[in-house]
C-alpha cells in the first residue's frame, strides 16, 4: 500500500420505517486516513464532509490513522 491512503469499509445500515415497510436506507461507513504524517491536511477534508464525524486516531508502526464515520 502506498501512503498517504484512505481506507473504508461500509459499517452499518440505517433503516427507518414507515407503515412497518422500509422507507429509507441510510449506509454508514468507516473512513480511515493512513498518513506518515501526523498533520496531513486529508482527515481536514474528511471531517468537512456532510455527515462526517471524527471516531479515534492511533498510530501504528509510525503510521498515522485518522477514523471516521460518514453517512451516505
């Protein structure tokens, strides 16, 4: 893999219901930003997505990660 990266995977689906029939589908994902460097401006353009929101960062064999969850 080569860095800086950005991994994702969906997470969850959001499901509200109307008349006990699926009205809408909401999916959620977890975004993850891989950078060497602790003050990337990529997590900045991430976290000002709509519906975006900082979940934890760690960093692991000198490589940042930067989580979030988006809806789409």
């Amino acid at each position: 893999m080569n860095y800086p990266a950005i991994v994702y995977q969906r997470d969850d689906v959001d499901t509200v219901f109307a008349g006990n029939l699926p009205y809408r589908h909401t999916k959620r994902y977890e975004v993850t930003v891989i950078d060497r460097d602790p003050d990337s401006p990529i997590p900045d353009r991430i976290a000002a997505l709509p519906l975006s929101s900082f979940n934890r960062h760690f960093v692991t064999e000198n490589l940042n990660h930067d989580v979030y969850t988006l809806y789409f």
